[in-house]
C-alpha cells in the first residue's frame, strides 16, 4: 500500500509539475504575443504617414527634376544666340541679355498655358 501511495504521489508531483510548467509557458506565449500585437501597432501608425511623405517628395523631386532639365536646354539655347534669349517657362529663372544698354535680366511671370495647349 505504501508502494501505491508513493506511485501516486510521485505522479501527482509530476502532474503538478507539468501544470506550473505549462501555465509559465502560457503566460510567456501570452505575453509574447501580447508584445508582437503592440508593436505591430505602433509601427501601423507611422506606415501612412511615411507613405505620404514619400508620395511628395517624389512630387517635389520630379518637379525639381524637369526644371532643371528646362534650366540647362535654356542656357544650352542662350549660349547659341547671338540675337535674342530664349525663356522656358519650366526652366523658372530669368536669363541674361546684353544690348546696347547694358546688361538685361530676362523672365516669365504669371505663364497661363491657352485652350489649344501652347
């Protein structure tokens, strides 16, 4: 009889045992995944954010881009003439003459594009 209640003991011991390490596991597995669900809302938050950010700095840089490249055809045009100047509206930068009066600064203000789109 002895035997039988050490053998039930034993197994009662292992049992709880077995409970204590499963409920540690469980609350670690919890709390885990707690952790992961915080942090992937945290990070949720500033994804649209930056999203936008980086929708308008390509904007500003493909606009940055295209008046620069009217910026060079213009001074490619101006170094070629003798007798006028040429204005890009995209170049946006006045350019320089010289007349018989001295030296003139050039530019487009207020360019509206017309109906047949020149």
């Amino acid at each position: 009889m002895t035997l039988t209640r050490d053998r039930a003991k034993l197994v009662t011991s292992v049992i709880e045992e077995e409970i204590a390490a499963m409920t540690i596991r469980y609350r670690q597995v919890c709390l885990l995944t707690a952790m992961i669900l915080l942090a992937g809302c945290a990070q949720n938050r500033e994804v649209p954010k930056l999203t936008n950010q980086v929708v308008e700095l390509k904007q500003v840089l493909g606009e940055l881009t295209e008046q620069a490249t009217a910026l060079e055809r213009q001074n490619r045009l101006n170094q070629s003439s003798s007798s006028g100047v040429y204005l890009l509206p995209a170049a946006n930068n006045a350019a320089r003459l010289q007349s018989s009066v001295g030296e003139l600064s050039l530019s487009l203000n207020y360019v509206k594009s017309e109906a047949n789109g020149s």
